[in-house]
C-alpha cells in the first residue's frame, strides 16, 4: 500500500487501542462539544467522517474538476473586481503603447488594464483562463473514466445526468467568459453564435434579437448580459449541480474496482477522516499549484495583441478554446448546403452543425444510461466496476465517439495544419470530411478487437509481478514468472469492518484484519 | 532496512519537494509579473512635424549600379525572364514594374524561384542588398515605371510612424490573410500569406506598394506614405517584437497551441499527480 494506508493504518491502530476515548481533551474537543451541545453535529459529523473512498487514481479526476472550479471562483471574483462590463466606447490611453489613443470599449479597456496596470492581474487574468481549460478537460477525462468502468449504471444514472449537465454548462460558461474582453478574437465568436442563433428555422431571428437588443452587434447589452451570466448565474447552477452531484456520490457511496475483498455491498478504501481529507487537500493544493505555474509561465489569449473588436475588422486563423474546437471542426468542414424556397432560407451549413449537432450529442450524453439498458437489457444494481476490456462493445462505441469529436476538434485547425504542412487548404478540408468519419471506424474496430484479445489475461487486478526473460543454450527464449519481491511492503487489501460509532472500535479492533482497511456494509 | 528507510524518505521528500517547487515557481511568476507591470512599456512615438519624410524612395541609380545589376541580370534571371526582361512563356515581363517590385522580390530570396510552385517562398537571399538593389536598378532602366508602382525603393523613417495607427490600419487591412499576430496562415488551394516577423522595412513598404503575388497592390489613392510608414512602424514593432508578457508565447497562433499545453500540460500533468497520489490496483 501507498502512503495513504500507512498514515491511515497509524491512526487507526492508535484508535484500536483506545487510546482516542482515554486521551485528555483538547481545545479542539472543547469546542466540537460545544457545537455538538447546540447543533448536535457529531452524529453527522461521525458518519461523514467514517466514510469510506475507494483509493485508485483514477477516482481523483473529478476533483481535479473540483479543484479547478474552486480556483475559477477565487481568480473570478479578483477578475469582477476590476473588470468593466461595459460596451461603452472609451478612448484608450494606458500603458500599452500600439493602443494609445484607440477607441475601444470599457469592457476591452479594462482588460488590458488588468493585464498590465493592475498588480499581478495578468497572472490572475491567465490562471483563470488556464483554470477554464483544465476543469473541462478534467470534466471530459472524468466523464471517460464514468463512462469506461461502467459507472453509470443503476443506481447511478442521476448522477449522470447531473455530469453530463455540468460539461455543457461548462462550456457555455467557457465561451461566455472567453467573449468578456470584446477584443477582435473574442467578438468574431460572438458573431460566430449570433449567425448560429440565426440559422435556426422560424425562430432564429426572434431569438438572435432577443439575445442582442438587436441586430447584430446590437445595442451594446450584449457584454453585461454575458457578464451576468458567466459571473453569477452560470456559476451559480454550476455550483449548486456541484453540490447535487457529490450529495448524490455520498448518499449511494463509491464504486470500486472489483478485487480482493471487494462485493457489491462493501467499500474498500480509506476514511474520510484522516487519511482521505489529508490526501485531497493536498490534491487540492498541488492543481492550484500547476494552474499557478501555467498561469504564471505559459502566455495565453494576449489580448493586447488583437485590439478591440470592430464589427469591419476581422483576423484570419481565429480558433475558439480548445472545448468549443469540436463545433467550430464540425462548422469548418460542413459543405455549404442550404434550402431557399417559400420565401426563406434554412442555412444548413450553420445550421447542422451549430445547432442539431451539438443538440443530439447532449441528448445522446445525457440518456446513454437508458440507452445502454435498453440495448443490454442489465438492469440490475451495480457498486463494482467494469473493466472497459470486458465490455469490448461499449468500449469500442465509447473509442470511436471519442476518436470522431477528437477528429473534429482536429479539423477546428484546419488552416494551422494547412500552414504547418505546406499543403493546399482544400487538401485539408476535403481529408477532413472523410477521415471524421473513417477514423472512428478503425479504432472502434481496432478497439474491439484489443478488448477481446486482453479479456482472459490472467493476474486481472492484482499487482505485476517481474518477469524474467530467459535465453537457452539453443537461443530459445523463455519467460518465468518471479514470486512477488520479497520485502517490497506490498500486500492485497484484507476487508475489515468499520462500526457507526467511534466507541465502538475498541471492541472490534481485535476482529484483526489489515489495519487502516475498513469494511462498511452496505445498508438496504 | 538501508533500502526501505531510503525508499520512505523519497516517498516523504517527493510531494514535499513538488508542492515546495510549483508554490516557490508561482510565487516566482507572480512576483515577476509585479515588477513587469511597473517596468516601462516600449514607447510610441507621435512625429509632430517630421522633418524628412515618412519614406524616402531612392530611384536614382549611378551607370555603375546598373552596369552591375546587368551583369547579375544577364547571369542569373535572363534565362527566363530574357535579356531585356521582357518575359517568356515561364517568366512574366519585368519591364515598368519599377524598382521596389524587383528590390523586393530579390531581396527576399523568392528570385531566383527555387521550384514553379503555387507561390514563391522566402528563402535565405542570393544576393546581397548592394546586388539587388543593382539588379533593380538595371530593370528600371529598361523602361520608365508603369503608373502606380513606386520610381524608387522606399525606404522608411519607421521613427515617424504611430503605432497606434499602425494598428488600426495593420487590423483593417493586413490581418485578414496575415492573421492579427503577423504569423501568416494558410488560404485557398496552396497559397498561403507569409509571416512577417523576418520581414525588413524597406520588404513591407515594397510588398504594401507593389502587391507581390496573391497580395493586393495599395497603392498612393489608398494608403498615403505616412500609413505605410504607420503600417511598417506597427510591423516592425510590436508585431515582429510582440510584449509577450505573462510567459512562453506560444507561437502566436492562439487557441490550438493553448489548448494542447491545457490538456498536455495542464490537465496531463495533474493527471500524474493524481496516479502517484492513488492507487493503481
């Protein structure tokens, strides 16, 4: 075992003693009782303090999400309070020189000034933007590691939902926050999403007014009713789905990988108390850490080198953020197809892929669940997780969903690939409309067959173990496998039970079993 | 025992070593970026009444320049564009395009072309400034320049132009093919716009007057001589020289570099912290 039992195995060792009940009282206990007198937290408190998570790493992605949207919060509010919503025209004359004298908005204006007048604003300014990238990505690699092990089924297709929720949300926060500073990037993706609302049939130029106050750019209100959006609203939701979310991973308690000692009614893993909050708040500190450094080391959106957005003013090779590459490869290598007639226009090449497109991937996300029972008829309870090469099928659909939204993110960088290379543009264009499709194909394919090849590996769960290679006297070469290195400190994890109570340790600390490694049975 | 005490210590020393390297490199950074946003922000200059002109265009040349230009012409361009320049089924005729289009297209290294591809690259010059300025001079005096193009190679006083200006025209007229950074990017069916961050003065006044290849010729009714000097200061300023503050720039192609270092770096990175915090079985 890692550091976490040995830290865990100590304070429960010294609780199996006794010595907890028996030790004199601290300040701390002093006032916990007086808390507990009035609110009566120590029965919570016992519970949410005894709970049992699981250990593998992979189990830690979603708080890097956690980590992130905590970092989002706290770089925000210092960014709110300087930044200007305002579409107000100003006239520039800060310390960035090539701007002197340019009419700009004070939504622009103030994020220059935040990037160069205001102290250590620019460091602030780009964790959060470096933040932004991380927390969706670590929104996506999570939901790849639900979706793989199979986590999603009963009894947890809510929580699903719920995820797949925040992943949109996300987004739509992402790009309304990447839209804020109104410099010429920023404003071309806003005229991006105006021509999107646009494209939808009947309704589309009701709602672009509606958004805009107006034909586009409209009457200026677009900037603070992102704001208000991206700043409160949005996170608001966010948060409270956040909530929703872990309330939920509490209320039915953590899968695990199926292992030595681990059924479907028990969880195997560390408390919550000590060894699992030490473990996380050190997680927490190292991707605050690495959102620091990026924010500090690593440049992104300079802003003052685009200027501010003018409706005329328009600079080639304009990508979004990396999470909005999907839409923007699915929009770039749409063919431009359109129905004219009965005196209207239905823009297919906006349309397509801007609206039905995004549409039915959420209402693919989000009912995957139901749609797995359906095609599987499982409808049973699951605690213990899949691994993805014993479900070659849905590891396979879930490789090349992966493989086709990878492709079109690909294909949202369709004139850099095209430079880089030193090949035609249409070359790249017109490759691109085959290979998002074909490629998923191969791999699904590809993938399905690894999956069949690994299933029936032996040693499934357990730790690897050396392998010596041996050459004969002929030049044969043979392969033995050692015993376990005698004296590495590593051993299988033995369940033991954890009681409701803490008094209750003293009696069953004899019932033996590894210390630090609690069993709690699963209520009906 | 040696062992395992030595294998604890690293299991302790690492994360300790880890948190106290990114904590120590971020207060690093943001300490650095204090003292960047007090340092002095590269000045801009507003010429109130210049004294020479924003660009001066040299387009007397001495019978020894051209004598010299004829000599080069006749040994490494003749063979295509012909004795007198004046063009063949594989060469355009030269004859009235003036100086600066010869000067540039030289001085660039796209003449002499290396391969008949969609469109000529910039490679490391053939000759030096002296020579092509030699061969333009012998081009010019073939036959007086054609009405639109320059008499003479322009030569700016990049001093005199606004860089603000330089900005607002740079974005309205120059970022559409060359991008907002000056990086240059892929068009349509294997043309592409260059970069300008190797470009010289006098090679961005030449190509704004003469339009080389794809680029549109701008020419004294569209630009008058001080927005080109304003264009060129903003060129050779900020766009070739960018302040990229706050780290690593990246390249200047925005978001697909940034998001590879997001997910490689940002999330690929946390992503090893967490698989050296948990369990792996």
């Amino acid at each position: 075992m890692s550091t976490s039992s040995s830290s865990s195995s100590s304070s429960s060792s010294s609780t199996t003693t006794g010595s907890l009940s028996r030790r004199r009282s601290t300040p701390v206990d002093s006032g916990l009782g007086w808390l507990d007198d009035r609110l009566g937290v120590a029965k919570g408190g016992r519970i949410f303090m005894d709970k049992i998570f699981p250990d593998h790493w992979s189990f830690l992605l979603g708080e890097i999400a956690l980590y992130s949207f905590v970092v989002l919060l706290a770089t925000g509010v210092f960014l709110t309070l300087y930044f200007v919503p305002s579409a107000a025209q100003t006239v520039y004359h800060g310390v960035y020189k090539p701007l002197d004298g340019v009419k700009m908005s004070e939504a622009y204006a103030s994020s220059v000034n935040i990037s160069f007048a205001v102290r250590s604003g620019l460091v602030i300014r780009q964790m959060h933007h470096w933040a932004a990238d991380v927390f969706i990505g670590s929104i996506a690699v999570h939901m790849c590691r639900i979706f793989f092990t199979g986590a999603f089924r009963k009894p947890r297709e809510l929580n699903w939902i719920v995820g797949v929720s925040l992943l949109f949300l996300a987004i739509v926060n992402g790009f309304l926050g990447y839209s804020l500073p109104d410099d010429l990037i920023s404003g071309t993706g806003i005229r991006i999403a105006y021509s999107i609302l646009l494209s939808i049939p009947l309704v589309g130029s009701y709602l672009a007014t509606l958004v805009f106050g107006g034909v586009f750019p409209g009457d200026g209100s677009i900037i603070p009713r992102f704001f208000i959006l991206h700043v409160l609203i949005l996170p608001a939701i966010i948060a409270g789905l956040i909530g929703a979310h872990l309330f939920m991973l509490v209320r039915q308690k953590h899968t695990q990988f199926p292992g030595h000692g681990r059924t479907e009614d028990n969880v195997v893993g560390s408390p919550m108390f000590p060894t699992f909050m030490a473990k996380t708040t050190g997680f927490l500190f190292m991707v605050t850490g690495v959102l620091w450094a990026l924010g500090g080391l690593a440049q992104i959106n300079p802003i003052w080198q685009f200027g501010p957005y003018v409706p005329y003013k328009i600079s080639y090779a304009v990508q979004p953020d990396w999470y909005m590459g999907w839409l923007d490869g699915a929009m770039r290598i749409m063919p431009s197809w359109e129905f004219a007639g009965f005196g209207h226009t239905i823009p297919f090449m906006v349309f397509l892929p801007g609206v039905l497109f995004p549409g039915l991937t959420s209402i693919l996300f989000i009912f995957w669940p139901f749609i797995e029972q359906k095609l599987t008829g499982d409808r049973a309870e699951h605690h213990l997780l899949d691994r993805p090469r014993d479900r070659p099928r849905r590891t396979a659909v879930g490789a090349a969903f992966l493989a086709f939204y990878f492709m079109l993110f690909c294909a949202s960088s369709t004139d850099v690939l095209a430079n880089f290379f030193q090949v035609s543009l249409n070359v790249v264009l017109w490759t691109f409309r085959f290979v998002v499709f074909i490629v998923p194909i191969i791999v699904g394919l590809f993938t399905y067959r690894i999956c069949l090849d690994m299933t029936g590996v032996s040693h499934v769960g357990k730790r690897k173990r050396a392998v010596l290679i041996v050459r004969s006297a002929t030049g044969e070469y043979t392969t033995v496998d050692t015993e376990a290195r005698p004296g590495d400190g590593h051993h299988e994890l033995e369940p033991m039970l954890v009681p409701g109570f803490i008094e209750g340790l003293d009696g069953d600390g004899a019932e033996g079993g590894e210390p630090g490694v609690r069993r709690v049975v699963r209520r009906p | 025992m040696a062992t395992v005490r030595r294998t604890m210590h690293v299991r302790y020393l690492l994360p300790a070593a880890v948190v106290a390297a990114v904590g120590l490199g971020g207060l690093l950074t943001s300490l650095s970026a204090g003292a960047s946003t007090r340092s002095r922000a590269p000045s801009g200059t507003h010429a109130i009444a210049a004294p020479t002109p924003p660009i001066r265009y040299v387009g007397n040349f001495t019978p020894a320049q051209v004598h010299e230009g004829q000599v080069l012409f006749e040994a490494n361009c003749s063979s295509c564009h012909g004795t007198q320049a004046e063009g063949s089924a594989v060469a355009p005729d030269l004859q009235g395009l003036g100086p600066a289009t010869v000067d540039f297209w030289v001085s660039t290294g796209r003449m002499p072309l290396a391969d008949a591809s969609v469109q000529a690259t910039r490679k490391p010059a053939r000759f030096d400034n002296q020579q092509a300025t030699a061969i333009a001079a012998y081009v010019a005096s073939l036959a007086p320049t054609a009405q639109g193009f320059p008499s003479g190679i322009p030569y700016v006083d990049t001093q005199a132009g606004s860089l603000s200006m330089g900005n607002r025209l740079f974005v309205l007229n120059c970022a559409a093919c060359h991008t907002i950074t000056g990086a240059g990017d892929a068009l349509a069916e294997g043309a592409y716009a260059p970069s300008l961050h190797v470009a010289t003065s006098t090679q961005v006044a030449e190509a704004v007057r003469t339009g080389p290849g794809n680029m549109p010729v701008f020419g004294p009714g569209t630009l008058s001589n001080a927005q080109v000097a304003d264009i060129v200061a903003y060129v050779t300023g900020p766009i070739q020289h960018p302040n990229d503050r706050g780290g690593i720039g990246l390249g200047g192609i925005g978001p697909v570099a940034e998001g590879f270092v997001a997910l490689l770096i940002g999330v690929g990175g946390i992503m090893l912290i967490a698989f050296w915090l948990g369990e792996r079985a």
